[in-house]
C-alpha cells in the first residue's frame, strides 16, 4: 500500500470511528420536558421493585443507572398510539431497557432514535391490533418510522416479570445497537473488540446450526438470523446471565466482553 492509499484508509476508518462516537455520544439530543410525577424517588422505586439489573449494582452505580434513565426520558419521546395508556412505570420500564445494554459504556446515549410509540397489545406486519393472528412484540422502525420503535405495552410489561425467559424491549434495543454501524447482522462493530469478530461470528454460525436442528435449548426464533440471534442471546445474557453462563459458558464470556462487563475475551 502506497502513502496515499494509506491515508485514505486511516481516513475512512476515522471518520467511522468518530461518526458511531457521534450516534451514542452522551449528550447533543435536544431535552424533552417529563412530568414532574418521574422523580427519582420513583424511579428507583420501580428499578427496585421490577428491574433485576440495576438491584444488582452496587449502590454508587445504581445513581449512575438512575441518572441515565431519567436522561433518557428527558431526550427520548414516548408515545402512547391506538388507544394504549402509558403509566410513569411504562416510561421506567423503557427507559431501563434501554440503559441496560449500554450501561457500561460511557458513549451511551441511542441518537438512532427519536421516540418510542407504546401499542396497548401486540401488532401485526402492518402495525394492526386488531388482527387475531397478530404475532409482533416490538419493532425498530424503517422508511416513514425511521429513528422510531414500537413496543407492545403487554409485551412491555411481561418481559420484567420474574419467569419470563425474555425481554422485548431489551432485545429491540439491541437491533439498534446492532444497527448503529449501518448493517443489522449480528455483529455490533462499534462494541466488538477486532480480535472477537471471527470468534463471535464461527460461534453464532454454529450456535444457529444448534438451534435449527434442535440441539439447542436456545429458543427457536434466534435461529431466524443472524440479528434475531443477536438480540435473543443478549436478552438471556441480561436476564439470566447466571442459566446463561452455566449452559453456554462461551456464549456468555464472549457477550460479557462485547458489552464491556469484562475487559477480557
């Protein structure tokens, strides 16, 4: 490679690098003004009460999960559509699943998104309530929804419950951290360290070879795609990381390092 086509090179990946700094920077999104009713209090009342993440943080980081949800909810507009009734622990809840995948990073903040419409049950390919066979949870929105996300209010709801295997809004969240390098394939380049591309890419291939074939007790919609298994496997890794790391302790090592919980692969 001659200087020329090397400058160019490092010049690209720079401006790559400083344009996904630019999408989850903390801070820049313009502040949204939240009722009075979300103040701390309840916030890390509800935290408390529905959110198994942030009981299990020390206390000095309970503040700084605290402080970035009510960011969130001061920079990210919720809205209610086809008749649903948002409550402030709705807005907790969302905002909370957000916070989760992110929150040990420092450049946190998804301006891939503009606002979360909340649906009162699950919906259908085109955004239908009232279809029987409605089978949709959550959704990242593209073409006219583009920056926005949908979310099933009951979906919403169950996916804090105790014996619920998984979390939709989480996993939504996840397509966007997913999306953030401008590809939705499994690969979050802008988490991954380099030297675990290959290794996580060979063990989501063979980890959806598994599920496929039903030699996984992973469930069956992470073998849909590669983004699918993404999003699934980083549901279970928050909400049951210990069953996570007991029965696919490689799985486990190598998304604790993509999301920055441990600084070795």
């Amino acid at each position: 490679m001659n200087d020329s086509s090397y400058f160019i090179v490092a010049g690209i990946v720079f401006f790559a690098s400083v344009l996904i700094i630019y999408i989850f920077r903390y801070g820049g999104k313009k502040k949204i003004a939240i009722p009075s009713a979300l103040t701390d209090e309840l916030m890390g009342e509800v935290l408390e009460q529905r959110v198994g993440f942030y009981r299990h943080l020390p206390a000095d980081e309970q503040q700084t999960f605290l402080k970035r949800v009510r960011y969130f909810l001061e920079h990210t507009k919720i809205s209610a559509e086809k008749g649903a009734v948002v409550t402030d622990e709705d807005k907790i809840l969302i905002a909370a699943s957000a916070t989760i995948p992110l929150f040990h990073f420092k450049l946190w903040v998804y301006r891939n998104l503009t606002e979360v419409l909340v649906y009162p049950d699950y919906f259908d390919q085109r955004f239908s309530t009232a279809n029987e066979e409605r089978n949709v949870a959550g959704m990242v929105g593209s073409g006219a929804l583009n920056s926005k996300m949908i979310l099933s209010q009951q979906a919403l709801r169950n996916g804090f419950l105790n014996l619920s295997a998984g979390n939709t809004a989480i996993h939504e969240f996840v397509h966007l951290i997913d999306k953030a390098d401008g590809e939705v394939d499994g690969v979050p380049e802008y988490l991954i360290p380099k030297s675990l591309i290959e290794p996580w890419i060979k063990e989501m291939h063979k980890t959806i070879r598994e599920i496929r074939s039903g030699e996984s007790d992973i469930r069956e919609y992470a073998g849909t795609n590669e983004a699918e298994f993404f999003a699934v496997v980083s549901e279970y890794f928050f909400k049951k990381p210990a069953l996570l790391k007991e029965d696919h302790p490689k799985l486990y090592r190598m998304l604790d390092h993509i999301y920055g919980v441990s600084d070795k692969p």
